[in-house]
C-alpha cells in the first residue's frame, strides 16, 4: 500500500502503518510530525526547519503536562546522551548529579518557587505519559545543567578543574539602537557557540503562556522551564539575551540562574526589575553579560553579573556587543581567569574588535537582514582574513580550527566538535509581535555531518553516537499560537491536523493576545 509501511513483530503479527506512525516491535506507536501539527488539550507542536516549536498554556501543572508530554521522545535521547556527556566531563554519571543537586536545591524550589516546581512536576507527569520515564528530581537537575560546572567546582573542592580555570563561554551577541538602527528602534542578535553534543538540544522554540505573569517565546531545549541559550521575548515587550563571562569561577549557593531569569521573564516588568530579579540571591552561577531592551522605552541594558560585583550600563542611543569577557576590570582581574579581552588569538579578543568594527561599518543601518548577516560573520581579526570561519570568528567553527595559535592550552583543542549551532534575530517591530527570526544549524548556514567529521578528526570517535548532523536549514520565523485553544474542545484526546500554508501565514500576521 503507498506510503505505508510493513511493521512485523516477533509474535509473527503485522500490521500496515500509515506514514506518519512508526511502530516499533514492543508496539508502542510513535507519532512522527514531518509537515503536521500535534495538539493536546493545553498545547500545540510541531516540526520546522530543524526546530522543535511547542507552545503551552494554562496553570503551572496542566503547561508542564503538555511541555513534557510533546518533549518525550526528545528528552529520552537526552537521557541516553547525559550517561556519555557527564562521564566524559565529570567522571562521574548522570544519577550522582541527579542525587546531589536534589539534595541541595530541591527543598529551596519548592519553598521559594513552588509555581516553577509544579511546572517541573507536570513535565515529568507529562514525559512519563508520552513514553519516557523520568521523574522531578530528573528534571529539576536538567534545569540546573548550566550550572553545574559552577557549583560542581565548589562541591568538588576543584575550583580549577574546567578548562582556563573557571567556567565555559558561549555566544556572540549584539543589541543596537537609536542612530545605529534603521529605524532608531530596538535590533538584537545571538547565537549559541556550545559543545555539539549538549548544544544540539537547543532547537526547541517554546511559548509559554502562563496563567498569571507575562506570556514570553524563547529558544531552549526540551523540558526546560528557562531559556539557558539565552534569546527570548515577552509580551510585556522586553526582549533578552546574553553571552556567557569565560573562565569565571567565584560560586556561593544561593537561587539558581535558571529560576532568576525565568523569574524576570514572566513577572520583570521594566529593565531595572529585570536587573534587581537578577542581582537577588544571585548565585555566581552562569554569570553573564546580559542584554535586555525594553521596546516600550526604547532603552537596552547591559549588566554584567559577576558574584561579587556587577556593572550595568544603559542607554537609548548605541550598542552593546556581547563576547565572552567582562569590560567591568572588578569582574576581570578578581572573578575570571584568564578573561582573553585583549587576546586576538582567543574569540573573546578578536570579536570585541570585531563585533565592534561591524557596529560602526553598519551605523544607521541595522536592521534583521543586517543582523542576520553579522552574527554569521566569518572575518577572523587576528589573521585579517576575510573568510576563516574557525574559533575567533563571530559565527564559531572550532570544529574547523587547527588551533595552531592557542595562547592558553587549556582552552578547547583542535577541530573539538564545539561552534554555533544557531542564530536568532529580534527587533522592536517582531518583539511586539512576539516573533523571532531564528536559524538552526549553524548562524551561516553552513551543515554538519557527523561521520564526514570523524573521519577526519578520529580522536573524538566516541562522541559520534551523540552528535547528530545539522543540515543546512532556511531563517524562519516563529510566533505565539493561539489555535489550539479555539474550537478544539476535545479534550485529553490526541490529534492531529495537516500544517500547511495556513500555519505559515499566520506566523506572520498573530498578534500578541496575552494578559497585557
Ligand atoms: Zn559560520
């Protein structure tokens, strides 16, 4: 029969399945999305361009049902990945970080933020229902991944056992406004240069449209109740990202990031609350240069958010540039190791020349076509090479980088698989649509195959069963999404519609419905 195909058991029983069903011989049914939309009572998802969108409504337990019933699949492969991924950082395995995050955070989330524990909850009850067994305390430790490296290094008594002495870094990011914009509004950019091996989980685009507080779209990955690429936007029109301060070590065990900046997401309701949700109980953990504009006021901020000390600049004509080192000397010279601002040779260095050459050559002309085109920048400053996409280079490509010119031998090694994964564009117009312009892959466009990679670099062999290929894939936009809520009053049933031309239009005219 066209399109179907034959399913056989070992009990010699065979049934024909349609395409969009795969059945596997335990007879558990997967439902396979490709062109096609999947609704439960309070959500909907479905598959584009390589991203995950699922959009959730409701009380804090009936979101997190629908959240982590459509992420089932997705976080059982994240489950198979942690046994390989902590090991191989850590050296110890997944449940020991499950055990001890648990013993040291559980009991604080449910007394200080009980709404985002039963989010979790309804995740967990929502995964097991859709075929993946996990539970809260499995959730709660995913949600504090970011910060593990931060709070391992204190609980390890290692402070210095991370590459360069201190924490990781991430992104290139930029937000502009005033002269420098085309339309003196708000533009904003990022992208995500991580480890393939976790980052690839980062192509979910999430609308959470909570019962009380704001309604917000951001990247994430799935099961997560924040951000932690970070790019988001809210209704109450505050768009948000950051790029992560390397080699950062001081760590105090206070409020997760995590549950801070979901915080400011949902309740901040001006650039300085976001700045005091931040700096309450703040924990050290993940410390970042974080960019917010307000599309109200048409104000960005930048704060650097150190443990010790922080920095926060704000203006409503010019730039901030996000590269992985802290302008702030406080944060540089007493809470980072080796930050890398002045060194060409690492990507801090060169793309605060960079990403600040770009500003100026694109002054008064910066819109999302701009934008898109330099956060896929490949112009490597220290070889003054037009075209060297490599680790210094504001779309990051370690994974083609010799690294013959590493100054610090503690920092990422040759052709590690570790480079953008993505790129996401925002401005004031989209922002108060509650759209974002987003590209999965890489910022360029450029793919990656898994077994061409390791052939060429075999040292990293064993990282192949987790790195999965990431095509070439288009700039798409995504929005909130209302459908699901309107006229389906079928309720707990499972559905499934076409997604077609209807779906795409619509990303384009939805306007922001939420509780504003
Ligand atoms: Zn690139």
């Amino acid at each position: 029969m066209d399109g179907f195909s034959k399913v056989e058991f070992s009990q010699s029983v065979t049934i024909l399945a349609p395409p969009f069903l795969k059945v596997d011989g335990f007879l558990n049914v997967h439902i396979l999305y490709y062109n096609m939309s999947s609704k439960i009572k309070n959500g909907i998802s479905y598959n584009k361009n390589g991203w995950k969108y699922v959009s959730v409504k409701g009380k804090p337990k009936e979101r997190g049902y629908a959240y982590g019933f459509f992420c089932a699949n997705d976080f059982k492969e994240i489950q198979k990945s942690l046994e390989f991924i902590m090991m191989e950082s850590f050296g110890m395995p997944w449940e020991y970080f499950i055990k001890e995050i648990n013993e040291d955070f559980k009991e604080m989330t449910q007394r200080e933020f009980i709404e985002f524990y039963e989010e979790m909850e309804g995740i967990a009850e929502g995964c097991n229902a859709g075929g993946c067994k996990t539970n809260i305390d499995e959730i709660i430790a995913w949600n504090f991944y970011m910060s593990i490296p931060y709070w391992y290094s204190t609980k390890s008594q290692n402070p210095t056992a991370k590459e360069g002495g201190g924490s990781k870094d991430h992104c290139s990011a930029f937000m502009a406004v005033g002269d420098w914009t085309t339309d003196g509004k708000i533009v904003c950019a990022h992208n995500s240069f991580v480890e393939f091996q976790d980052g690839q989980y980062l192509n979910v685009i999430l609308d959470l449209n909570p019962d009380k507080g704001h309604r917000f779209i951001m990247q994430t990955s799935p099961c997560s109740i924040w951000s932690g690429s970070d790019f988001f936007v809210t209704a109450k029109g505050i768009i948000g990202t950051e790029t992560t301060i390397g080699g950062f070590y001081p760590y105090e065990k206070r409020f997760p990031i995590g549950y801070r900046i979901r915080k400011a997401m949902q309740y901040g309701n001006t650039l300085d609350e976001y700045c005091k949700i931040l700096l309450s109980e703040n924990s050290g953990d993940y410390a970042n240069s974080w960019l917010f504009g307000d599309i109200n006021t048409n104000e960005i901020l930048r704060i650097e958010l150190g443990l010790k000390y922080h920095n926060i600049e704000r203006t409503k004509n010019g730039f901030f540039i996000g590269f992985n080192a802290p302008y702030d000397q406080r944060i540089r010279n007493l809470e980072v190791n080796n930050s890398g601002f002045y060194d060409v040779r690492r990507h801090q260095g060169a793309r605060l020349v960079r990403l600040g050459d770009l500003m100026d050559e694109h002054k008064g002309k910066i819109n999302i076509e701009v934008a898109k085109k330099i956060i896929a920048d490949h112009y490597d400053v220290y070889l003054e090479k037009e075209n060297n996409p490599g680790s210094r280079t504001v779309c990051s490509h370690y994974n083609l980088d010799a690294r013959e010119y590493m100054s610090d031998p503690s920092r990422p090694k040759p052709f590690e698989p570790r480079g953008a994964i993505d790129g996401a564009v925002c401005d004031s117009i989209m922002a108060k649509n509650m759209s974002f312009d987003a590209r999965w892959g890489s910022s360029c466009g450029t793919p990656f195959k898994t077994s061409e990679y390791i052939k060429k670099h075999r040292q990293y062999a064993i990282f192949a069963p987790y790195i999965k290929d990431r095509p070439s894939e288009p700039w798409t936009e995504f929005t909130i999404d209302d459908s699901y809520s309107k006229g389906n009053k079928r309720k707990n049933k499972f559905r499934l519609t076409k997604k077609g031309k209807k779906m795409n239009d619509k990303t384009k005219t939805i306007k922001n419905t939420s509780d504003e």
